[in-house]
C-alpha cells in the first residue's frame, strides 16, 4: 500500500475528510426532503449525528482498512456531499455510496468524484470488487455507477430495512479488472461499421451485447428480441417477418438491428423493431451510421418510408430517434410513441 493522496485532487474538486466547519452543511443537505429521498438514514438528520460523524474523522489523513470512512466532496471550498467507502479488513471488497446537495445534481460533479476514489481503491489501495447498494426507484444512481462500468448484480426483494417497513433493494459490482477494462475500452468512432448476417457462427458472440440494466426499461434484451423473432406476433391478422442484422465495429460485435418487413397493405413500410448498442461501445457513433447503413439498403431496395416506436422518459432513446430524421406522428401503440423517418 502506498501512501495517503488525502485530500486527492480532480480536475474540478478535493475530496478530503470531514471536518469542523462541514457540520452545518451536512446536516442541511441530509435534512432536504428531495436529497434524502432513497438515501438510507432516518429524518430528520440531527446536528448531533453529523458531529458524531466528523468526530470520527478527526485524526484521519486516509481511507481506513476495516471500516467505513466518509470523504467529503470541496468545490471551491465549499462541501456539496460526500463519498462513504467502506473497506474490509483484507482490502479485498469494498462497499461505496455517495450523495449529492440538490443544486449541484446534474453537472457531473458525484461520476467525476466517485471515479477517482474508485480508481483510487483499486490501483493504491489493491480493492479487488466493489459494490454497490441502491433502491430500485433511484436510477440516477443507476445510471451513475453505470458510467463507472458496474453492472447490475441482483435484485433483492424485501430485504433492506428503511424507515420502519422492510424495501427492495438493487445491487451493483464490478472487479478491479472489469474497473481496468472499463477505463480502456474504445472511445473514438470506429473505422468501419457494417451491419452483418447472423449465422450459427457469430450468432453467439451477438447474444452476448447488452445495454446497461437503467436502459432496458427502453430496449429489450438480446434474449427478449431471439424469442419475438422467433415467434412474432401476427400484426393486424398478418404473419410478421423478422430480419436480423447484427452491427460491426472494426471487425467487433456491436449492436443488433431487428427489422419487420412489409408484409401486407396494412403495414407497408418496415417496422424497426429493436436497435441496440452494447454498453462498451455506446457514445462511439455507431448507431446512427447502422441506422444509415440500414436506411440506404431500404431505400435501394424500394422504400420510401421506416416506422419505429419507442417508450418516452428521461434516459430514452428519443432525442437519437428525433436527431436522425424521425418524426412523431402523435400516435400511440401500446404505451409507445410512433415516429415515421421518410426514405
């Protein structure tokens, strides 16, 4: 182990303990109804528990082994939340948590902390997984420890007991070498894109994508799309003709493209039905040059039209559906919004 980095740096704030002058800030923000909403401690939030809190600092210059510590996040001096590690006595599995003061959400402020403390306990300290715990409602939280490269582990019924009833409650992990992966994957826009035949072949390497676990309330899994594929239901009495095409990037598996074919007068232009980017290579641009690559094959093929649908809600797909070209019709199909691109 090497030495303390405490307080530790990042291209916009320290993160450093607790001390004096944080007590009132941190009982403030605990006590905010819209902060404390799915954190785990009881209100109100008392002064004296946020002085047992720093107390418990007060000598402390770094992370400790075996127990918890509570960093706090300085932007300018100033505390805006904070960051629980809790690591166990073999430095082998660590435990994080973080929150945020209402108006400092939204700038990336908790993904910019929380990775360097991460990286800190994985390349200092030699943490080899970490965890996380969360509601199941609290997917901004979700979405966060996405970005950090976690995934989702387990949902657990029941079993988290929070302001007097027993809570459902979600988990995250990731290894120290999933944590290293995650820091070098591709970033830059691939080469060359292709959208490809899935064969016997390569079909196993496409069933392996996914997106992240926040985002398949928007996109089904590469299991759900083989099975409707497989036994599509008839659209307005017609049988319904799946096409699949998996997406390359560089000669790597990337995303899946499903389409239905125009089978009737009824549905006269193809449905895209599924279209998925793996969470490793999402934010490369590769779903809009598919989207391309697929559009200009329909419209050689004869088509002057696509149709698609999609959930709405925040972390959806719509402002890419809306940037390529889709436009709303103002229809609904089963809870989803219709949009037509023409060809």
């Amino acid at each position: 182990m090497s030495d303390t980095v405490y307080p530790l740096q990042t291209p916009r704030l320290v993160l450093r303990m607790l001390r004096q002058d944080d007590i009132g800030f941190l009982t403030a923000y605990r006590n905010d109804p819209q902060v404390a909403a799915l954190q785990d401690w009881d209100l109100p939030y008392p002064r004296e528990r946020a002085e047992r809190l720093v107390a418990a600092h007060a000598d402390r210059d770094d992370i400790a082994v075996g127990t918890g510590t509570q960093l706090a996040i300085d932007l300018d001096g100033q505390l805006i939340g904070d960051i629980f590690v809790g690591v166990d006595e073999h430095c082998g599995l660590a435990e994080i948590g973080y929150t945020l003061t209402r108006d400092n959400q939204g700038k990336g402020y908790a993904v910019e902390a929380v990775s360097a403390v991460v990286d800190d306990l994985i390349d200092r300290l030699g943490v080899h997984r970490l965890v996380a715990e969360l509601s199941p409602d609290n997917d901004a939280s979700a979405r966060l420890l996405e970005r950090l490269g976690m995934s989702f582990e387990y949902f657990a019924a029941k079993s988290f007991w929070w302001r007097g009833a027993w809570d459902d409650n979600t988990y995250y992990s990731m290894t120290a070498a999933q944590r290293r992966a995650w820091r070098v994957r591709p970033r830059s826009a691939p080469e060359q894109v292709r959208l490809v035949e899935l064969t016997h072949a390569n079909v196993w390497d496409y069933r392996r994508l996914r997106t992240h676990r926040t985002q398949e309330q928007f996109v089904a899994t590469m299991d759900q799309s083989f099975t409707d594929a497989l036994f599509p239901e008839p659209e307005q009495g017609h049988p319904v003709v799946p096409a699949l095409r998996g997406i390359e990037a560089d000669g790597e598996p990337a995303g899946f493209l499903m389409w239905a074919d125009a089978v009737n007068e009824g549905t006269p232009d193809p449905y895209l039905w599924r279209f998925l980017v793996d969470r490793q290579h999402q934010g490369r641009g590769i779903g809009g040059r598919a989207l391309e690559l697929w559009a200009d094959d329909l419209r050689a093929a004869g088509h002057t039209a696509i149709e698609t649908s999609w959930v709405q809600g925040h972390g959806g797909p719509e402002p890419f559906y809306l940037q390529a070209g889709f436009v709303l019709t103002g229809e609904m199909d089963d809870g989803e919004a219709v949009a037509r691109l023409s060809l």
